[in-house]
C-alpha cells in the first residue's frame, strides 16, 4: 500500500465557543475514492474547508505526502495540489471555460495573461477526461448544468490537484448525468488522483467509494471499507439509529379522492401540450432528467413561468395561473427546489419565514395575532427545531430550513403542493420526517406533487409517477414501477445506452 | 441538458457606439439646419476637451465598478490633484516630475484609503468614499480661499493646449490611459481577477484570488486616474483649483458614463472602450446642445432622461438573455 | 510614475513636431500680497492693500455719464482708443457665460438679453454659452466661440485665475475681450467692468455693524462658500474693518447658500452666546433666514446686513430692521452690450469700466421695495427701462 | 416548533446584532454627553423642542430612505424632490392664504407620483435604482430651475410656514412644542407602524431576498415601488417642514439625499436590503443633525466640519463591521 495523499490528525475546530469539529482523523491513499457521509451538522462542509485551506484548524494537522501543512488560504491549498469542486458551483456565467478554468492562476508569458497558452491547456485538459466536445472559448452561463459541473472539474484538475475534493457532486445533476460523473471520477482515480467524496446519497457512495467515512456531531465515528458495510450500518452509524423503513406508506388504493386539478394542453417555452390530472390524497411523483421539464411544470402550475397555452382547473373550477399570488390563491403552494436562492430569506427570523406567505397573500392590520399563532402552531407540528423563533433562519439546518418553508404554506391552507426536490441536501433524519409530511399531508386530503432526482424516493413515495422528456408527459407509470421503468421513459430509448 | 450551441464568451462592443453615431448624425442635421457647423475645429477641440477631463476620471472608475465597488471621493481627489500639481509646479518647468509624481502619490494614497476601508473595514463604498470625500472637502475647505499655485510652462503647452490636428494632446492621454486599462482588464491577471471579483466574489476567493488585493489596487489605480485628471485639468487652468472637481460633478458623472458605457453597476461585466464611448456621447451631447444655445438646464433634464433610457435599454437585453 | 514620463514625453514629442497650439504666449501673473489680521482669524491671501485701498476710494468718488442711467456711468474714467476695432455692423456679439446657476446671475443675464433686443439693429446675432459653472467647460466654451466667427467676445469668467489663459488666447485672436463682473489676471481685454467690487461691499456693511454694535460686541460673520473670489475679497475687507472697531468676531460659518442650514446655525449661537450683537454676510441669499432665525427666537433682530433682494429689503422693512445693503448691482449685465458696441464703433471705453455701487440704507429703502417683483429679484436690476419688463423678471 | 440545544451562537449578548439600534444609541448619548457639556441647557426643554423641531426634516427623509434601502434600493432623488417642491410650492401659493392646504395636497400628490416613477423605472424597466433616482435628480434640478427661469417665483404664506416654523406655545413642562416636532412624532409612529405592517415586513423580505419574496406570493415590484413612494411621500412632508422653516431657496434640499442615506446606514441599516429599523435610521439622523449642533456649540471652524462629518461616519460603520466580522 502506498503512502496517503493526505492525512488528518486529530482535527479540531470551534466557531464562538462552539466546537464543530473535534479529533478527526483521515487520510486518502492515491487513487481512492473516500467518501464522507453524516447527517447535515455533522463537520462535513468545514471539515472540507479545513482541507481545502478556507478554514485553518485549531488543533491537529493537516498532511499532504507526509508533510505537515498549514495553508494560509484556499489559494494556498490550491498550490498545495488540492481541489475542490464544490456544491453550489463556483463559476462566473460572464466568463469563457478557459477563462473560468485558470482564474486564479492565470498562465503568464512576461507578465501578460498568456490567453491561447488558457486556451489549449483547457481544451487538452477537456479532452483528457473525454469531454473534447466542450469549446474552451464558450461562455460558461450558457452551458447545462452538468457542463457547468464538468468545467468545475476541469479547474480543480488544472491546479494539478492531486486531491480533489467532491462535495454533494450530483445534487444539480440528473440520473444519467450522475453516470457520466461516476465515469469521470473512474478516470481521475486511475491517474492516481485521490478523490475525498462528500454525499448525502448513499448509492453513489457504495458505486464509487473504497473506503467510507462517517462523522456525527463534529467527530469520526468510524471509517469502513464499502465493500464490508451496507447502507443500513451506514445510516445507523450517522443518525445512531437504524431507520425503520426509508418510505411511508402509501395511500388506500380503493379510496381515490376527488380530483383536484385538471392541466389540459398546457405549454409554454418549454412545456408542449401537457395533459394531468391530479386527485386529492395522492402523491403524484415526477420523474424525468434535469431539464425535461419538471422544473417548469412545477413553475408553470405556480405561475412562476406561467403556461401559455391550455387549461387549468383547479376543483372544478376554471384558473388563470399567471403568477404566484394567482397560483396561492388557487390553493396551491410550492417548495421549491433552490431553498437558499429562492425558498428563505436567510437574513430573516424563522417566524418571518413562515409568516412570509400569508402577509404576502392576505395582508391584514387586524387579527394578526391569531394568523402568528395559527404558524406558531405549523412551525411545531411539522418539528422545526431552532433556538428559538426569532433565530435567523440561515443558521438553521436544511432539513428545518425546508420544514419553515413548509410551514409556510401549510398556513395558507392549501389544496395543492408542489415539492420540487424536497429532500435536496437535507440529511437522512430530516429527510425521512419530510417524507412523513408529504405522506401525512396527501392523507389528509392535499393533492401533491412531486418531483425528485432521486428514483428510489420517487419510487418510493408515489402513488402514481409522470415521466417528464423534452417538454412533454412522455408516460405514465402506477406505483410499483421499477427504477428501470423510469429511466427507459426519461431517456425515451432503451436504457441499455447508459 | 442545453443543445444550444455554447457562444463564445461575450466581448462585443456596446451599443454606445450605435447611440454616439446616431447622436452625432442628428445633431449634425439639427445644427446645419439651425445655420451652425457642429463639426468645426475649434467645436471638436472643445468637445475632446472636455471628453478628455472626464473620460480619465471615468475610465479609472470603470476599474472599480467592474470590480463591484465605486468611488464617489474622485471629484475631490481631482480638486485635491489640481492643487498639489500647481503648488508644487509653482510655475516652474523644473518641478514638473516632481510635481506629477507627488500627486500621483498621493491620489494612491487617497485611493489606498479608500480601498483599505472598503475591504479590511468592509465599509460599503458609497458611504466609504462619500465619506473620504468629505474628509477631503474639509481639508480643500480649510485649506485653500481659491485658486492657488502655478501649472508650469511646459506642462501648460503640452498637456493643456497642445494639439494634433484636431485632437488635443490630453485627449491622446486619455486614448493611451483606456487602452492601458482595456490591456490591464483583458491581459494581465490582475485584470482577470477584478473581472472576477466583481462578478462572484465567493467564487473568486475560492479560487484562489486574493480579493482584498484585487480591490485596494483597483481603487488606487482609479484615484491614479482622477489624479492624471487633476494634473490635466491644471494643465488647463494654469492653477490649481479647490473647487473644480466639484463644480464639475465629476463623481456622479464619471458613474454616468460608465454605466452609459455598458458597464454594469453591479460588477463583473463592461469594459473601458464603452466608457469612452458614453463619455463621447456626454460631450458629443454637450457641444449639439451648445451650438444651439439650449438653457442648459433643459440640457440636463435630456442628460437625466438618457442615462436612465440607456440603462433602460441594457437592462432590457439582459432581461431577454436571462429569460428562461 | 511611469505616466508621468509618459506625459512627458509626449508633450516632448510634439514639441519637437511643432504642431499647432491654442497656448498663449504671454505667461499669467500676479500673485497677491496679504496683510496679517486679528480676531478674525489670518488675512485671505486674496487681500491686496492697494486694489483695497482704491476700492474704498471709489465708494466716496462720483460717477460721469448719464443720469438715472448707472450701467453707463464710470466712476473715475481712465480711456483707452478703441479704433482698431472699429467694424461697420450689424454685428455678432459672443458671450461665455460662468454659469446662470443662481438668481443673481439669472436676474442679470435677463437684462443683458433685454440690452441686446433693444439694440436689435445693431446686433445681428447673439450667441450666449453657458459654462455650468464649471472652469473647465468655460476654457472649451471660450475656445470653442473662437471659431464662430465673433466680432466682440464678452466673457464672465467663472474663476479669475484659471479662466485667465483662455482669455488671453482668445485676445490673441485680435477680436475686442470685454470681461466683466469677475476679472483676469491681464491686461489684454479692452476693458473689464464691474461695479466698485467686493472691497467695497464687505467694507460698507461691516463699518456699518460695527458702527451700530459696541467695541467688544459679538459678531456672527455668515458665509456662502470658501474659495470664491468674489466673496473672498468681501470677507477680507469686513476682517480689517472689524479689527479696526475691536469688535468680537466670535463665529465664521459657512452656510452653503443653504436657508435650513443657516437659521441652524444662527440659533445656535444664539443659544451659545446668549446674544449675538450684530450679523455680517457675505451675500443676501440667506440674510432673510439669519434674520428669521432671531425672529422665530423671540429675540429682536441685531444689526444685520442683506443684499438688494426683494425677500431682505420687504423684512427690512416690514420688521424695522436696522439693516444695511450694500449691492454688486446686477444692471452691470447691460454693460458690456454697450460697451461692446462703442469698441466695435471705434470709440473709447474706460477701462477699467467701473460702475456705481449704491448701497440701500433706511433712508432710500423705500425706494426700491417693491411689492410686485418676486422675492429673489434684485432692486439693482436697472432694467425698468428695458422691453419685457415687468413681466420677463417675474 | 422546538428550542434545540447547542447549534447556536452562545455569545449572542456579546455580539450586537446586526441591524440592532444599539450602536447608534451609544454613539448618540456620547455626542450628547459633549454637547451637554459644553451647553449645559441644551437638554432643556425649550432648546430641546426647537432642536428636534428643526431636526424634523432630515428625521423624515431618513425615515423614507429607510424603506427604500431596506428593500435593496437607493433614492438619491430626495434632495432634489425636496428642492423642486418648495419652489413648486413657492410659485403655486404666491403668497395667496387661500391656496395653502390644496397646494399642500398637490405636494404630497407630486412626491408620490416621482417615488411611482423611480419606482416603476426601477421595478418594471430594471434599471438600477442608484441611475433611476440620479437620473429624476438631474430631471428635478433641471426642470425646476427650467420651469422657474433659475429664480425661484412666488411666496410661501405664513399658513404654509407654520408647519415648519411655528410651535404651540405655552404647553405645560415643556414650553414651546414646535408643529414640526409634532408632524415628525404622527409620521414616525406611521413609520414605525408601516414597517410592523405586513407591508413592512415583507419589504424586509423583499430586500432580503426578492427571489423567495416574489415565490411567497410578495409582488417586489409593487412592494419596491410602494418604498419609494414612501419616500416621495416623506420627501413631501420634509418638503413642507423644510419651506416652512426657512422659506423659499434652491438650496432646500441640496445634500440631503447624502444626509439621508448615511443617517440610515449610521442607524445600522445595511445597504443593499433587508436589515435594519426604521427607529436607528431615524436614530441615526438624529444623531448626525446632533453632531452638526454639537460642532456649531464648540466653534468647529466651518470648513473643518466636513472633516469631522467624514471621520464620524468612518468611524461609527467602520468599527462595528470590523468588530463583527471578526473571525
């Protein structure tokens, strides 16, 4: 076995007095995958800012190829040979590929920015993991998504990074996208690039990983060969407890409830003649590749990016979803899948979060009190946990951040529910209480829909599930359906292409 | 996943341009017909005069808005440049060096300041610069009763009124200070990194690029402009004046044309040769108004309507492009 | 630097290239003289005992021309030939204006347009630039009138100093220079008028407070802004009377022109001292609110003075102030057209032009109250005579 | 909802909250500690009331600022507005007693209808607010002075003045209680009530983030352009205070809207949207027009004023940003 890459010894850091991370230890061999798993809260993200130099550790020391370090910065770190491709990505969408690729580290010829020296190293780095057909000179916001995430690729490997850190790598990407992915970090792993993988998705960390590490409360609880361990052990390690079943159940099949929303025709710039009907009871899964259109059927159905054409009842009755307040009072609400962009204002109390809504939509100078207490009472029906109600909200966790949200609507009283990726970057405990929610709330009459990533939760909550292709309905499919069933319909072809 | 084919990195010249053509075409006919000659030397000189002035101030406040921040203290470090320029001149040729460069010193010291407060106090630099303006004020205030020192000679012929054919030797200054800025911002790295910053500072620190660096130098290379400004305009006056950075409204001014130019408030995209371009379309709107004798108040009414009717329209494209 | 040499060098360059220059020849001069104060804190270096001394001279001199008609009267004549000038007409007359940023100037400039329309025979164009108050634009302006074709060029330099080479430049282009109101520092403008100046002004009212106020008394001196030469020169001149008196001087505050501001500023003091015993200023635009602020206070009015602004002269009046205008008369815009057309016919002009300042005291103030102007008008606006008025004032 | 243990910043005492009145407060009592000092009766009711009675004014405009930059936008068109209504005023009143209160009407009308303006330019077309409001103060400079020939027309009557000028004598304890104090006490609790309004605290969303705002059925645009005719309409009111107190003048708003905007960012009002109170703007104007009094009171030399103005404000945004970001 050769020498690690990188080691942690004994990694401590605390913000305020508050210790976040204590006594880790790791190391990455070359050519391993190591992943990190812990539920949010657990030190993962600053455990990869100490790495990656943004932070520096109050105590223990960070080794690269048995050589204690201490990076004053993450430009430091960076020199160091160590990447990072983080989550949120961290490209300018004005700048080209090549100019986003070596910023920070611009190549130099006598003093000048050396602009076609960029140019080919980028396009020879672009071809180096099979993605030749990405022009270094494009302008970088107008690429997809998993473009974008392969640029962020490329900047970490332009460094010469020897590590590379991956953090929740596939949280923007769809089904297939997650493959090429695993393809690529295959490739880096046989140049002998050690790769330190931080997820939420279990499957992606068995298909990839070596060696697995779990973290709770700021400390390591074990570190595990993939091969030795399964995802139950795993998930009983981070939360110390085994999760009796991942799903809740479904809906009584012999009691349809009336339906609730009608869409005939719909279409707008990126919806063609969408037909649904959606029954009160019901969870309505949503499948499909990012891009499909999804998105913009939630979007339409909220009147974010209204349809143009077609119609919407909604309870028999005829609507005209041209924006969100039209959409609201409709009865339906939508917790959208940019919690941090879109989804809370993070500067803002955790009761201003959830009063957000019902201002908005019924702004009131009297009985006020009693809409405050009708929230008071959402916010610990659906378990928010905070320091208390007045807390900014941005300190809270994922999982209580979108718990807020829900609460939000929930004090609107609405018919319909549109989650789009409601358990995106929120950890297994969360996760599972939000998944009991939708559950809990279709029982109680709201029809809901459902858009997820993830097959195995869209499996596994739906009652029914819509695949999503190119702007249309492209199937059907009644619950039971297999992982198989929804990605031939996604792609439209035969899945043995994957 | 998007198929549409991926553009090359934006770079195109702003429509400023288009603006300025069609400004100097109708006024030209609106002029001939009102029986003027808008294209008469001494009217260009006149124009690229006072292109000159703000155009080196603006070029310099390009840097900062492309890099997310601003400096309102600029018409008093021109003021304050004016001065030391003259007074240490004192009308003699033998000062000159001497004189340029203590006053380039200290704009780069002012600019320091100000860079200093807006990233290590991370003051807001509205109320930062707003606030070393007024440090400044008090100091011209106290200071100086009115025009003081001697430009020297030399500085005077050249600078000040020598010309090329039709085009002022200040102006070329000013073509040779944008084209180091356009050279500055597209090849070298600091340029890249100011490009950056004021796009996404996040993903710049993440990167690697140094952001506090980035900006104090941004802010000193633009108090460096509106210093070269001060020296320009004491090369005009032949004195230096307390008063003549604020009397010109060079702040608010130079943020016109620069945001007239395509650059955009917000940070991260634009470009000098726009500026150049709003800073001509301000002159160009200067001397047509001129030569029609209109109540100069009336002129700034028309001024105030095309700054916001500009923005209006870049904010349109934007719009579309970032639609869906 | 490196731009520094980089200047140089191009100015070096084009030296040797021997290109075309708008530079005049004859270097500015004249730098001034300054007499230390007391109590008033140091003497303005825009002080110059002799130009002081001839103003005060001026104030007791009586005036040759026309009667009734101050804009063409001269106080101590000295003549210059004027006959290689001398153009048959009609004429283009070009005007560089400093700015018409304030009513003073507004109030004046409409008399000078008023002058032009009554000698429409003799005027076939007039062409009026307005500079904004901005030295630099002016420099453009004046150049830029250069090519225009002008018979005559009146300029109202924005500041002397600066705006001097862009007059000698344009002497040098042999057309006749009339400046007025402000001055150069040169001579080569056929003839520069304005009224006696601010010597005058700021002496005549500070004798006046001090006069009405106690040796020892206390003096709130108000002024618009710093570095203003006109009201420099008016400061400097009241500090030399005050310290002759031994008057205490107990307060200098700027008060940007700003009503708000001042009454602020007044109250304060008021609250400070207990009494202030007399107000001097530098300007009438904001006297009505010094004297507001000691009315709004309860407290009598103390000796104050004010310029020839409708708004002072009516609370003057209507409160039995014991005030004082001295006035830089806005009829001296009339001037220039006259004086103008006189070089254009080859006849002689006094040069300097100096004009009668008449200062409003109680005994004439009724005189120039006058209940039908606006507020900010100006009782010296000698344009009773000319087309459009009332109408083109109000 | 459930109070969690650990996760949370402990300190919280320690660290003065962001946007908190406190700072201003402190820095507050200091300047009045000097200025008591120096004028032992300065706190005394009679010079006390006429103090906050001229301060009025700028207390007002900081408190229309407030909502502005709160929602993530500027108005740099106040000062100007405040200009062009008194000399609007000035002409349309002339001196006629009859005319004062639908002229008064008419000014509050013209100061919404700019604050709709700025708003909707800034809402509707995109542009950003700090060209939309410099772009309306060079319409409002111009057009005024175009409209009045560079000298303002007309005379304010004393039934208009007495809003800014006059005060209820005789009133038991205090004495003199000026109108203006009393039109600045009515539109503050307005104030302070609009930002507890559902109004106001949406705004806050609105500034803080406009994105969730606009999918929490918040209309930003409507809420935005609301801001500025807030402070159109504050602008107004300033507008009356201010021709009352000292009459007709070009140079009635000069400045103001600098004055404004930094009284509200003193007041712990971040720029760029979402925090702060409406209380610290309000504050912090205070403080700043205490600040000028206390240099008035210890003969700071006119010209150094600015200076000290600059070093204030440096100071008082530099030291808490520095401190709170200490980590």
């Amino acid at each position: 076995m050769s020498d690690p890459l990188l080691a942690l010894r004994g990694i401590g850091k605390s913000f305020l007095g508050v210790r976040v991370l204590e006594g880790v230890d790791l190391d990455v061999l070359p050519g391993e995958v190591h992943a990190i798993v812990g539920e949010n809260g657990a030190g993962k993200s600053t455990l990869m800012k100490v790495v990656s130099g943004v932070y520096r550790p109050d105590e223990g020391a960070v080794e690269l190829a048995g050589v204690p370090r201490t990076f004053s910065g993450p430009r430091d770190a960076q020199r160091a040979g160590i990447g990072i491709v983080h989550q949120e990505f961290n490209l300018l969408p004005e700048r080209s590929v090549a100019e986003n690729v070596y910023l920070g580290h611009e190549p130099v010829r006598r003093g000048l920015v050396d602009r076609k020296a960029m140019l080919v190293r980028t396009a020879a780095l672009l071809a180096s993991i099979g993605e030749s057909s990405l022009p270094p000179g494009a302008c970088v916001g107008r690429l997809g998504v998993a473009r974008q995430q392969v640029v962020e690729i490329v900047k970490a490997l332009a460094l010469d990074a020897r590590l590379l850190i991956m953090d929740e790598p596939t949280a923007a990407l769809a089904d297939h996208e997650v493959e090429q992915l695993y393809a690529l970090v295959r490739r880096l792993q046989r140049q002998g690039i050690g790769v330190l993988y931080v997820s939420h998705r279990l499957r992606e960390v068995f298909d990839l990983a070596g060696r697995i590490t779990v973290l709770k409360d700021g400390r390591r609880v074990v570190t595990v060969d993939a091969a030795d361990t399964s995802a139950g052990q795993l998930v009983r390690h981070m939360v110390g407890r085994e999760l009796s079943g991942y799903y809740p159940g479904r809906a009584e099949r012999d009691d349809p409830g009336p339906v609730r929303l009608v869409v005939r025709g719909g279409g707008n710039r990126k919806l063609r003649g969408v037909d649904l009907r959606l029954r009160a009871g019901e969870v309505l899964g949503v499948g499909g590749l990012r891009g499909s259109g999804r998105s913009a059927l939630a979007r339409a159905l909220f009147g974010a990016a209204p349809f143009t054409t077609g119609q919407v009842t909604v309870d028999g009755a005829p609507v005209r979803l041209r924006s969100p307040r039209a959409a609201m009072r409709a009865g339906i609400a939508y917790v959208t899948e940019d919690r941090k962009g879109e989804g809370i204002v993070g500067g803002r109390s955790v009761l201003d979060n959830a009063l957000l809504a019902g201002r908005a939509i019924r702004p009131a100078w009297f009985g006020r009190g009693a809409r405050t207490a009708r929230v008071r009472e959402l916010l610990a029906a659906v378990d928010v946990r905070a320091a208390g109600e007045d807390q900014e909200i941005r300190f809270l966790s994922g999982g209580n951040q979108q718990k807020v949200v829900l609460a939000r609507w929930l004090a609107l009283g609405p018919g319909v529910l549109l989650f789009d990726e409601p358990t995106r970057g929120i950890d297994v405990g969360a996760k599972s209480a939000i998944h009991d929610l939708v559950r809990r709330l279709a029982r109680d009459g709201a029809a809901v829909l459902m858009i997820s990533s993830e097959l195995p939760e869209l499996l596994g909550m739906s009652d029914r599930i819509i695949v999503m292709r190119d702007g249309r309905i492209a199937g059907e499919l009644p619950a039971g359906a297999t992982e198989e069933d929804v990605l031939t319909l996604a792609l439209g072809a035969v899945p043995a292409a994957a | 996943m998007s198929t549409a084919l991926p553009l090359p990195a934006g770079r195109t010249a702003p429509g400023v341009f288009v603006a300025l053509a069609l400004t100097l075409a109708a006024g030209w006919l609106i002029v001939t017909i009102d029986g003027g000659r808008l294209f008469s030397q001494p009217t260009i000189v006149s124009l690229l005069h006072v292109a000159a002035g703000l155009g080196l101030v603006a070029v310099g406040q390009t840097l900062v808005i492309i890099g997310g921040s601003l400096d309102l203290s600029v018409a008093y470090v021109i003021s304050l440049s004016t001065l030391v320029t003259a007074q240490t001149m004192a009308g003699s040729d033998g000062a000159l060096l001497p004189a340029v460069s203590l006053t380039l010193a200290v704009s780069a010291a002012i600019g320091f300041l100000n860079g200093l407060l807006v990233t290590k106090a991370r003051v807001n630099a509205f109320i930062a610069t707003v606030g070393v303006g007024l440090l400044l004020k008090g100091f011209l205030d106290s200071g100086y009763d009115g025009p003081a020192g001697e430009t020297a000679p030399a500085l005077v012929r050249s600078l000040g009124y020598q010309r090329v054919g039709p085009v002022p030797v200040s102006f070329l200054l000013l073509l040779a200070v944008a084209g180091a800025a356009w050279f500055v911002l597209a090849r070298t790295r600091f340029g890249h990194h100011l490009i950056a910053v004021g796009g996404d500072p996040e993903v710049a620190r993440l990167s690697g690029v140094r952001n506090d660096r980035v900006l104090v130098t941004a802010h000193v290379l633009c108090a460096l402009c509106a210093g070269l400004a001060g020296i320009y305009l004491a090369s005009r006056l032949g004195s230096g004046a307390p008063r003549v950075g604020t009397e010109g409204l060079y702040d608010l001014e130079s943020v016109a044309a620069v945001v007239l130019g395509g650059t955009a408030l917000a940070g991260g995209r634009g470009g000098v040769a726009g500026t150049i371009g709003g800073v001509l379309l301000l002159a160009s709107i200067d001397a047509i108004f001129n030569q029609l004798d209109v109540d100069a108040f009336f002129k700034q009414v028309i001024r105030g309507v095309i700054i916001v009717a500009a923005v209006a329209v870049y904010a349109r494209r934007t719009l579309r492009k970032a639609a869906f | 630097m490196r731009s520094s040499i980089a200047v140089a060098a191009i100015g070096a360059l084009l030296a040797l290239a021997g290109c075309a220059t708008d530079e005049p020849t004859t270097a500015a001069s004249g730098s001034a003289s300054g007499t230390p104060g007391s109590g008033t804190g140091e003497q303005s270096k825009f002080f110059v005992r002799a130009e002081y001394d001839k103003e005060l001279a001026l104030l007791d001199a009586t005036a040759t021309g026309p009667a009734g008609k101050p804009w063409e009267q001269v106080l101590n004549p000295a003549m210059v030939e004027t006959a290689k000038f001398k153009k048959p007409g009609p004429h283009k007359v070009c005007f560089s204006n400093a700015g018409l940023n304030n009513p003073w100037r507004q109030v004046g400039f409409k008399a000078m347009q008023a002058e032009v329309d009554t000698q429409q025979s003799r005027i076939r164009e007039f062409v009026h630039v307005d500079a904004e108050g901005k030295d630099q634009k002016q420099i453009a302006d004046i150049n830029d009138l250069l090519g225009k074709g002008c018979d005559a060029l009146i300029v109202s330099p924005n500041t002397t100093a600066t705006l001097t080479p862009a007059v000698e430049a344009a002497c040098q282009k042999g057309l006749p220079v009339i400046v007025f109101d402000r001055g150069v520092d040169s001579a080569c403008p056929v003839t520069f008028i304005n009224p006696i100046g601010g010597y005058g002004f700021g002496h005549v009212a500070a004798e006046f407070i001090s006069q009405k106020v106690k040796t020892g008394g206390k003096v709130l001196a108000l002024r618009i802004l710093p570095g203003v030469d006109v009201l420099e020169t008016r400061w400097s001149a009241a500090k030399v009377a005050f310290d002759k008196a031994g008057v205490d001087v107990v307060g200098v505050e700027f008060t940007d022109g700003d009503p708000a501001k001042t009454k602020k500023i007044v109250n304060d003091y008021i609250q400070r001292y207990g009494t202030i015993d007399g107000v001097w200023m530098d300007a009438g635009a904001v006297a009505v609110a010094a004297a507001e602020a000691f009315l709004d206070a309860g407290r009598p009015v103390p000796p104050i003075n004010g310029e020839d602004q409708l708004d002072f002269l009516r609370l003057w009046r209507d409160n039995k102030l014991t005030a004082i205008a001295p006035t830089y008369p806005t009829y001296q815009w009339r001037t220039p057209i006259i004086a103008a057309l006189r070089i254009l016919d080859g006849e002689p002009v006094s040069s300097p032009w100096k004009l009668p300042q008449p200062t409003i005291t109680q005994e004439n103030l009724e005189g120039y109250v006058d209940p039908d102007m606006p507020p900010l008008h100006y009782a010296m606006c000698g344009c009773a005579d000319l087309p459009g008025y009332p109408q083109r004032w109000k | 909802m459930r109070i969690a243990e650990g996760r949370r910043p402990p300190a919280r005492i320690l660290r003065s909250r962001p946007g908190g009145v406190v700072p201003i407060l402190v820095i507050l009592a200091a300047l009045l500690v000097l200025l008591t000092i120096r004028q032992p009766d300065f706190l005394a009711p009679p010079s006390l009331m006429s103090f906050l009675g001229r301060s009025a004014p700028i207390i007002l405009l900081a408190a229309g600022q407030y909502f502005v930059i709160v929602s993530g936008e500027f108005d740099l068109s106040v000062g100007s507005l405040v200009t062009a209504q008194v000399v609007v005023a000035a002409r349309l009143i002339d001196s006629e007693p009859s005319r004062t209160w639908p002229v008064i009407g008419l000014l509050l009308a013209f100061g919404a209808a700019v604050g709709l303006v700025n708003g909707l330019v800034t809402t509707r077309l995109g542009v950003p607010s700090f060209i939309t409001t410099l772009g309306m103060f060079l319409i409002l400079v111009g057009a005024v002075y175009l409209w009045s020939d560079g000298a303002p027309k007309g005379g304010l009557t004393e039934e208009f003045r007495r809003f800014g000028r006059r005060a209820f004598e005789d009133v038991p304890l205090v004495g003199r209680v000026p109108y203006a104090l009393l039109v600045l006490l009515a539109v503050a609790g307005l104030a302070v009530l609009l930002t507890r309004s559902d109004f106001g605290r949406n705004l806050l969303a609105v500034g803080g983030n406009p994105r969730t705002a606009e999918l929490s059925g918040v209309r930003v645009w409507r809420a935005k352009t609301m801001a500025f005719v807030v402070s159109g309409l504050a602008a107004a009111v300033a507008a009356i205070l201010i021709g009352g107190y000292s009459g007709v003048s070009f140079q009635a708003g000069a400045g103001l809207e600098f004055g404004a905007i930094t009284a509200v960012v003193l007041g712990g009002v971040a720029l760029g949207g979402g925090r702060g109170s409406v209380a610290g703007a309000m504050l912090g104007a205070l403080t700043l027009e205490t600040l000028f009094a206390l240099m008035n009171f210890y003969g700071v030399s006119g010209a150094l004023k600015s200076t000290a103005q600059g070093a204030i404000i440096l100071l008082a945004v530099a030291v808490p940003s520095v401190r709170s970001s200490s980590r």
